[in-house]
C-alpha cells in the first residue's frame, strides 16, 4: 500500500484511481443489505445500559466468531476481543462502544426500542435506547470483521476488534484496559475507533485533531463558621464566599485561557445551609472541568485552587479553614488524535473514498470519551475519526426553519443506518489496509 510520506504519489492518484475503491463499496453495499442491515435492526431494538450489555456482548462474540476471529468474553466486565492474526506485519486494535442509555426513544423509525432496564444507578426501571449511535459502531465493526477476514490475502499483520461496555458511564475502556488487555493479547501498534455524528451529514468522514475534550470533576469544600443569621459578625457565611467563587472562577477562561484554546468550568450544584436564619458553617460545590490539551487541563485545575484558596484568605480564614479543592480520581484525558497518523488516514479516505466525503469540522461542544484510556498509558499511536448520520435533507430542513436536528442522547435522536453503517465499514477497512496492506 502507499507508504505515508508519499504526498506526491496521493496527488497524482487523482489521474489513476485506486484499485479496490468501488469493488469495497459494493462489496459492503451486499454485506448490508444480505446481514448488516438487519444485525443494526436488532442492535436498535434491544439496547442494554452500560455494563449489562449482556446479550449484545454475546451476539457481538458469536458474530465475530462466525466472521473467523479467535474471541474472548468477559474482558473488563461484559467486553469482547477478537483478534485475526495474518502473518508479519503491525498490530492494529479497532474499538467500538456498545451501551446504550437510559432515555425513551420518540425517534418515530419503525423499530424504535420499547426495552425497560432495572438502572443499576438508580434501581428504578427505566427505558433504554440507542441513543447515541452505539449501534451503528457494533454493526461496522461485524461489517469490518468479515471484510478484514475475506481480504486476508490483501493485508498482514494482527487485527484486534475491541467491543467495549460502558462508554457512557466512561468506565469500559478502563476496566477492560485494566483487565491485562495487552499482556493477555498483545499491545497494538496503532489504535482506532469511530463514533457516528449526528452533527454532519450521514456518509461523511470526519477527521479533527482532538475529537473529544477532557473532564475533570471537582468538588470545592467550603469551611465557614456558622452563627445565628442575625449576627453575621459572630460568623463566617459559606454562601457569600461560595458565591464570590463561582463568579471568580469565571474569569479562568474568559481571561486567563488563551482565547484560541477552548476550556469549560461549569458549577453544576451548590448546596449549602438548612434554614432561612441560620449562618452554615459549610457550603459545597461541584463541577464540570473540560480542555482539549492537557497544558488547559493543568492552567484550569491549578486557577481553581488559587482563587478557592485566596478568596478563603480574603474572606479571613485562617490557614488550616481554607477551601478545599478535590480533583476525583474519574477523570477522562481528552482524544487527541496522533496528528502524522492522522494525516496518512486522511490521505488515504481522501484517495478511496473521495475528497468531498473527508470534512474537517470540528465538533462545537466539549463531550468526553474514555477511548484515550486504550492510548495514554503506554501511549499508543491513535486516530478516532467521526463518521456523519444525518441526512442532508435534514439539515436544509432545519435551516428552513423547520424541526431542528435532534443530538445525542435526545429522544428523537436517529443516525440514517445506512450510508452510516456502510461508511463505518468503509472508513475502518480503508484505515486498515492503509495500516496492514501490502499494495
Ligand atoms: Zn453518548
Ligand atoms: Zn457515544
């Protein structure tokens, strides 16, 4: 296959089209409407919430086994690896999510999920959706695996296909990480997943450089001294403090954070005090830290201690009652793809897939994901690319005014299955024989 660095080889291929582009479309095209059409069908009719995703985990492991792959279950919970060794060559790790959420779906497509849960969170029942596209990633991973396994004698190397539980809860790639994935079955070479976008138009490939933000989760523990609320003098408020951190910690990104890296510092709760008369000696509040770089993650986290600590000091406390700032432990490092490789898959959908469906459209908002769990630590080669799943008639609807595009974990959230399956497929085997082939 082309060798990366040849970006005059990728220029004039505009005269010579590659080879197996058409004959890999049709031959997804087939695979979709004789299998995978249906596997998404029942994919969407039976989601299951993050770590129960039981009988997904089971079809997903008879799919792949049937497909030629040599699978284990039950890694990190209810995850699956299948692993096709084919010769010499890199080793190549493919990721899919699987959960779903617990939302209704009033997405109105024929095979809507009805499926209630006992929520492990919460111990209700709640109903589940695939709300989030998860689907489409289990059913182009199927379609990857029996493209990959037909194609044998185009491509060398090991293919590792992960099927990760709990994305949602940002706990799967952990947990399966932490289960000796790579001890047990081998440390990739590279690493990629895909996630359906219901912000671009269904077929498109999406390339960014850092796909998904980081979070950190934060709590700010206030210490004040409480008193009768006729004798402020007598105390120290928690509310009046608490409030003057909230409105300080604003400027971290208004004025602090270079304007052209994006950061978020959301207060989501503040809870403090129990009666209308009574001065609280404590005051709590909890937030939402997101970045894209790790250099933001570091300049909001180290902001948030200072201005706690210093309104503390300005308020009058002494040393030992500043506030306290605890960073959880549970925290998701931003994706940010690995830019070399990202530029040869780019070149690669760009030659067989076609220049107008490789877009680079940043996404608006600051989301997490727990893939950078599988590439951080030893870091590992990545590229998480978007694949879109709306139909283009939906969004001229919108600008015309009309229904707006739903979002991800919507009710009314609905991916096009197909072209979103096929160029799932399409995206990955063009990546992987970029990666493994032999041309
Ligand atoms: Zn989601
Ligand atoms: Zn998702």
């Amino acid at each position: 296959m082309r060798k990366p660095s040849c970006l005059l080889l990728a220029t004039t291929l505009f005269l010579a089209p590659a080879a197996y582009s058409s004959e890999l479309s049709e031959s997804i095209q087939q695979d979709y409407d004789s299998h995978l059409g249906a596997l998404w069908d029942h994919f969407h009719q039976n989601p299951e919430l993050s770590t129960l995703e039981f009988r997904t985990a089971e079809r997903m492991a008879s799919e792949l086994r049937e497909a030629g792959f040599e699978v284990t279950e039950q890694v990190g919970g209810t995850g699956v690896v299948a692993m096709l060794r084919n010769g010499n060559g890199p080793m190549v790790m493919m990721r899919a999510d699987m959960d779903g959420l617990p939302v209704e779906e009033r997405s109105g497509l024929a095979n809507a999920s009805a499926v209630t849960m006992v929520d492990p969170l919460t111990g209700t029942t709640v109903p589940v959706m695939h709300a989030c596209g998860h689907d489409v990633h289990i059913t182009s991973l199927v379609g990857t695996a029996r493209q990959m396994a037909a194609r044998k004698d185009e491509w060398g190397g090991t293919l590792m296909l992960i099927v990760q539980p709990a994305e949602e809860r940002g706990m799967g790639a952990q947990s399966m990480h932490g289960d000796g994935l790579w001890e047990r079955f081998g440390q990739p070479d590279y690493a990629l997943a895909l996630h359906v976008s219901s912000e671009n138009v269904a077929g498109k490939i999406n390339v960014t450089e850092s796909p998904y933000a980081g979070v950190d989760t934060v709590d700010i523990i206030i210490h004040g001294v409480g008193a009768h609320g006729a004798s402020p003098h007598r105390g120290k408020d928690p509310i009046v403090l608490g409030s003057q951190i909230v409105l300080a910690l604003q400027t971290l990104v208004a004025r602090e954070l270079p304007p052209r890296s994006p950061g978020v510092v959301t207060v989501g709760s503040f809870h403090s005090g129990t009666k209308h008369n009574i001065i609280s000696d404590r005051a709590v509040l909890q937030l939402t830290v997101r970045n894209t770089s790790l250099e933001t993650r570091d300049l909001l986290l180290n902001g948030i201690k200072r201005i706690a600590e210093n309104m503390g000091r300005a308020a009058g406390l002494p040393e030992d009652k500043l506030p306290e700032v605890i960073i959880s432990p549970g925290t998701a490092p931003p994706t940010i793809n690995t830019a070399q490789l990202a530029r040869r898959l780019r070149i690669a959908w760009s030659e067989e897939i076609g220049d107008s469906r490789v877009i680079e459209e940043p996404t608006k908002t600051m989301v997490a994901e727990d893939f950078p769990f599988f590439t951080m630590d030893p870091e590992i080669p990545s590229v998480y690319w978007g694949v879109g799943g709306t139909p283009a008639e939906d969004f001229d609807r919108e600008a015309a005014g009309g229904a707006p595009v739903p979002s991800h974990h919507s009710p009314l959230f609905k991916i096009a299955p197909e072209p979103s399956v096929t160029a799932g497929v399409e995206s990955t085997v063009v990546a992987l024989l970029e990666l493994m082939g032999d041309r």
